[in-house]
C-alpha cells in the first residue's frame, strides 16, 4: 500500500477485543499501525470479563458436581474446603499469561505498542505523555466502565472489576441488578457457598430475554437466591461488626427491609469510556448514552476518526466489538476496491448468560416475532436432563423454538439449562443458515443428548 506523510497509517486507542482485532487486521494489511493502551491488554474481556467470569463459573460448578456425585456412587462425605485466595491467585496468573499473548500477538502482527493515555489533539495527532504521533485514520476502541446509581453510601459498593479484586471470599452478599453481570456473579457467590440477595428493580430477571425463559431463570435463581424483585437499593451503611474485628454493611431497600452483608456489588450496567479523550475538542458527536456516534461503516461525525466496541454503545459484547474491528481496518486497508467491502450485520447475535442455569438464544423472542409476524408456530421442550434422573436434583431444562408459518423459516431459538452456550452456539450456524424447521426435523439427533430435543419437537404448543 501507499504511505503517507503520517507517523502511522492507523492508530488505535484502546487494546481490547475491537482494539486489537483492527490493529491487526490493518498490520496484516500493510498499514503501519500502532496500538496505544493504559491499563491492560486484552481490554475487558480478558482481564476482568469474559475469561475471568467463565474461570470463577467453573470454580462454582464443582459443589454441584459433588452434591451430585452421590447419586453416581462416589463416597464423597464433606464438601471440601473453599479457598478463595486460591482460585484468585490461579486466575491472576492466567489473566497474566493471556495479556502476554496479547502482546505478542500485536508484536508478531508487526503492530507499534505504545503503553500510555492518549489523548486526541486534533483530526490526526495523538498526544501519549509528551509524545506526539501523527496518523491518517484514529480508530477509538476504548470500551466502557461500569456505572452505578448515585445513592448514599455508594462508595462502599464494589463492581464487576471489583469482584475480581476481591481476597477474602464475602460469606454474605448482595447483588444488585438483574442482567448478565449480576445473574453470572450471583450464581458464582452462590455455588462457592455466600450466602446471596439479589435486588432488582424489575418483575424478572434478564428481561431483555424471551420472556418465558427469562422467568424460567428467575425461578431457578430464587431457588439458591433471597430474590429481592421490584426492590431498589436506597442506602449503604457501614458498621463495627459486633465482637469481631472488621465491618459489615447495612442496606436499606426501598421497601424498609434492612439486610446486613460483607459485600454489595452493583452490576447495574455500563457506559462507554469516551471522557478525557479530547472528543468533544475536535468535534466528535456522541450519542444520548454517551458512546460515539458513528454510520454504518464505523465514521464517527469527523472524517477519519472511527470507534467500534463497547464505545460505540451498540451491542456491546466481545465477538461483536472483534468483528467490527475486522470490518473496519478492511474496508480502511484493503485494496483497491475499499467500496465494495460489506457493512456488518447485527442480525442473528448470538449470545449467552453464564448463570445458573445458563441461558442462551439466537434470533427473535417470542415477543419480537409476534411483532413482526402475523402468525408465530412455537416448539418447546422442558424436561429433566438425563443426569438428574439419577440424582433427584430439581434441575430442568427449557427449549424454546419460533417458527414462521408462511414460510417453515426458524425464527428464534432460545434455551435455558446445563451447555446452552455450547449447543446453542450450533443453532445460530443453522440460522444464518436460514434453516428452516422441516430442516431441522431432517436432521438426526445425537443420542442421548439434551440438545437433540431441537430437532425431535413435532407439536407446536402454539400454532398462531
Ligand atoms: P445489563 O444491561 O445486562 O443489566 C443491567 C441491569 O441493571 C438491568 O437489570 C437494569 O435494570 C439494572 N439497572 C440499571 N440501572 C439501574 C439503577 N439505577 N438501579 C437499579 N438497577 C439498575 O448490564 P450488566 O452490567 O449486567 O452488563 C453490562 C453489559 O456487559 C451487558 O449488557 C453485556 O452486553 C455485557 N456482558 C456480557 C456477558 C456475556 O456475554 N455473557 C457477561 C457480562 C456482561 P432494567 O432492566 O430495569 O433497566
């Protein structure tokens, strides 16, 4: 490709997911790239998201493994000794491990690394400590951070980040929201053996979710749960612990009721990180929830200054903010025909709460496609996987399928249950796919398998 008068053809702040994937995409293309970052590599995701939540879910899975166990002949007595320092160690040393990778794999790519707070100074120079770089294109992949309400006391409460600082593993906690974070976090607490409450303000968690399935997980967690719903947070205390050293918190809920804790975490959403930047210097627009305003093609309102990710306040999840990036430095850098490269589709995401029991979808919820329809054909399925038949456990799995009638076409697939990730995972090929149910019906289960149900369900439950 041809260069510039520039320092960098591309300049990315912020080596998270999107970050990272643009940088590398443009390096592979022959863009003199560098990569500026004040925290860590790897963004969120990797250090305090994604692959840290997935390794403490793993952790909370084994009491269950082991109540089970039972059943299947183990002699198991006790529940073995927790220790939470442990965990976290390993953890840490994990989350090092992969931020090596990171930046090895940045460095091979042949992407300049220039570890510091960037700030814009105009169009094309990025001010790094008393550093200048000048750039053709500015890619802002900077991510987000969490935001909590503003009430008395808040500052006593930790967030997700916060979690997994955390030393001392708390024996009572509350939890305070009703999503991804603080449905997998909760669940995590629980199967370590804390003792949780959970407040939200809605009628059902993971509301944003088909609807039936939502309450399905609702449930289940208000089985292991004090399950606070229609109930706000209205102040924080702290006080002496009684004849020991230390102190515990009391929370006031809107409704009077007072619960006493070691820990309140706050997982009530996130916002993009666009403050300090120099934005608003140089004429970036950003929209009503803060993040960049950018079109389709990831343009934010000034020529040559692009965002993806979480900072773009889109949908804000990993493999997105990673295809983004992709889409961007290719259509930046791939020669010649830039115009033709194709403009991503948020279609058919799918995606995964790690909570217990694990949820997952593709496509539309039953509400949406009633919306969009004017007629909806819905396959279920609830039963007790295989492997509780023999322990007796009240674990039961939920499978939802949307059809459109006119045209056989699936619409929507939704489960809750043990692997909804990984088999759901499956079902979104099938919908790009544009599968439809006589598709799925051809096609041979695996036996014994829960994920065979999807394509043995014959009898809609609701055919209008
Ligand atoms: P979510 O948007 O999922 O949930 C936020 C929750 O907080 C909602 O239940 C919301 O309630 C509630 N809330 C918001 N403001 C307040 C307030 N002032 N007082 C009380 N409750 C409030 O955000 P999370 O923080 O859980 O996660 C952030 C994002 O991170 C997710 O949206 C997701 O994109 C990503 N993520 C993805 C994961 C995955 O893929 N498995 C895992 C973790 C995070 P209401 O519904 O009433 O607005």
């Amino acid at each position: 490709m041809q260069h510039n008068e520039f320092d960098f053809d591309f300049f990315v702040i912020g080596a998270g997911s999107g970050g990272v994937r643009a940088a590398r995409t443009a390096a592979g293309l022959g863009a003199r790239t560098a990569i500026a970052e004040q925290r860590f590599f790897g963004g969120t995701c990797v250090n305090v998201g994604c692959i840290p939540k997935k390794l403490y879910t793993y952790a909370a899975q084994f009491a269950h493994h082991w109540r089970d166990a039972v059943s299947y002949g183990w002699q198991t007595g006790d529940l073995p000794a927790f220790d939470w320092q442990r965990l976290k160690d390993n953890k840490d040393k994990e989350i090092n491990r992969l931020n090596g990778i990171y930046r090895n794999i940045l460095g091979t790519a042949g992407v300049q690394i220039i570890e510091g707070r960037a700030i814009l100074e105009d169009v094309h120079r990025v001010r790094i400590g008393d550093q200048v770089f000048t750039a053709q294109h500015i890619l802002i992949a900077t991510g987000g951070h969490s935001k909590m309400p503003e009430i008395p006391g808040i500052e006593l409460a930790i967030d997700s980040d916060g979690f997994f600082e955390l030393t001392k593993q708390p024996k009572r906690v509350l939890v305070v929201g009703g999503g991804y974070i603080a449905t997998e976090l909760a669940g995590v607490f629980a199967g370590l053996g804390s003792t949780v409450h959970l407040v939200h303000r809605g009628n059902v968690l993971l509301g944003d979710f088909d609807a039936e399935i939502a309450s399905f997980v609702t449930e289940a967690i208000a089985s292991y749960t004090d399950l606070n719903l229609r109930s706000q947070v209205s102040r924080i205390e702290k006080h002496i612990k009684n004849n020991e050293s230390g102190h515990e918190l009391l929370v006031t809920l809107d409704n009077g009721r007072q619960i006493t804790v070691d820990t309140v975490l706050f997982a009530t959403g996130r916002k993009p990180s666009t403050a300090g930047l120099g934005l608003e210097k140089i004429g970036v627009q950003l929209d009503d929830g803060g993040g960049v305003h950018v079109n389709e093609f990831y343009e934010s309102s000034v020529p040559g200054i692009y965002a993806v990710g979480d900072v773009i306040n889109r949908v804000t999840l990993t493999p997105v903010a990673l295809a983004e990036g992709q889409m961007l430095a290719r259509r930046l850098f791939r020669q010649p025909d830039v115009a033709s490269a194709p403009v991503m589709s948020y279609e058919l995401i799918a995606s995964a709460v790690f909570s217990d029991p694990q949820l997952a979808t593709v496509g539309l919820t039953e509400a949406q496609a009633r919306q969009q329809f004017s007629a909806v054909k819905v396959f279920k399925s609830r039963f007790r996987p295989l492997k509780h038949t023999m322990t007796g456990a009240a674990e039961f799995t939920l499978m939802k399928m949307l059809v459109d009638p006119a045209t056989d076409r699936v619409l929507g697939v939704h489960m809750a249950g043990a692997d909804a990730a990984e088999i759901i995972q499956g079902m979104a090929v099938a919908l790009q796919a544009g599968a439809t149910k006589a598709d799925f019906d051809n096609t041979l289960g695996i036996h014994p398998t829960a994920a065979e149900e999807f394509v043995t369900m014959r009898t809609p439950v609701s055919g209008s």
